[in-house]
C-alpha cells in the first residue's frame, strides 16, 4: 500500500487545529486526502478507511479516530492534535450555533459535561491509535508560534523519511490568537482567498492580527 511510503495520519477531536494541520502539510509538500480548507472527503467520515483510497495520499485527516478505523497493516505516523479543552468545547459548540438549528447556549453544567465527554472521547481516541508512533502538538503552539511548530514537525517526520517544508508549512498559518471567536470568519476568510490566505493577509496588513480564533 502507498508505494511503501509511511502515510501520516493527523488526529483529533473537532475544533483542535486538524484543518490547519493538513494544510501546512500539503503546503509543505505533501499529498493530502480532501480538499482545501478543511480536508474531510466522505471516505474517512465515521467509517472504515479503505486501504486502496488511501493508497493514494500521504496525508489524510481522521477525526475522532475511535470512530473513524484504520486499515489494520497500515503504515503510519500520527500527528495528535490537542486543546485547550474549555477553548475546544467553546469552538465545538459554535460550531453547532451557527451551522445547524442547534441554538441553545449551554448552562455551565452543560459546558461542565461537554468539557467531560472530551476528555473521555480523548482517551478513547488514543487507544484507537495507541500502535502507531505518535507526534504530539498543540493547538495553541501552532497559532503562537508557527515558525517553531513547523520546525519541530519536520523534524519529526523526517525521522520516518518524510520530507516537508517548514517553512512553507509556517507560511500557511493565519495570524491570530488562539482563544474561540464568536464566529467563523477565519473560516470564511480561507475559503474566500484560498491556500495563499496567510500570505495576503500578511500582506495587507502586516501589523495587525486577527483575534481570536476558530
């Protein structure tokens, strides 16, 4: 399966940075599975990968991998993404608010169970993954300090011969903070200019930045 490359699977639970993972990848030179901006084809959407599918990729992004299974011989390097959790549960249900008729806003014992079941589906998630090597990364490294995160992941890869540009792959991230914004214009941002939205951005306006995030 994939001409005897190692395929790099990037995983987590929603909101955790995967979208911009696999974009600084594909940046940096790799071929990834989906499309720009956030890389979720209906092959790996709560289902059994197949392994000819994803022969064809070197990159591909698994969310909630204890729901989403590997192919069992697959060769692979894991790329966990992680959260602040009050920050991911925040981000998780915007989401929701603005994308389905789920309009409630959570009490605090409702965000209290939210932040829980993270927590739970985490362990889960890494037990589903727990036989392939791992590279551990957080969101919040990835926004404050892109430069450096791109750095440490090409390094890492390149011990299982995977080769990436970090440089690249650090141009690709939109300034900003990492805490939740109330709504999805970086989202909205990123489908508008496409891959170069970093760039522009920049660009446009080298001082500023973008607040809070997704």
């Amino acid at each position: 399966m994939s001409g005897g490359r190692k395929i790099v699977v990037v995983a987590g639970l929603g909101r955790c940075g995967l979208s911009l993972v696999m974009q600084m990848l594909e940046a940096g030179g790799l071929p990834c599975a989906g499309e720009f901006p956030d890389y979720e084809p209906d092959e790996v959407n709560h289902r059994a990968v197949d392994e000819h599918w994803l022969g064809q990729w070197q990159a591909v992004k698994i969310l909630d991998p204890h729901l989403t299974p590997l192919p069992p011989d697959l060769d692979a390097v894991v790329i966990w993404l992680d959260r602040n959790v009050d920050e991911q549960a925040r981000s998780q249900q915007k989401l929701l608010r603005l994308t389905t008729d789920w309009k409630l806003s959570p009490s605090r014992q409702q965000r209290g169970a939210w932040k829980r079941s993270l927590k739970s589906d985490r362990k889960r998630a890494r037990r589903a993954l727990a036989r392939y090597p791992c590279i551990e990364q957080r969101f919040e490294d990835l926004i404050g300090e892109p430069a450096a995160a791109a750095l440490m992941l090409e390094h890492a890869l390149e011990r299982y011969g995977i080769a990436v540009c970090a440089e690249d792959m650090a141009e690709c991230v939109l300034p900003r903070a990492s805490r939740c914004r109330p709504d999805l214009g970086i989202e909205a941002m990123l489908v508008e200019y496409g891959p170069g939205a970093a760039k522009l951005l920049q660009h446009l306006y080298p001082q500023e930045s973008l607040g809070t995030t997704l």
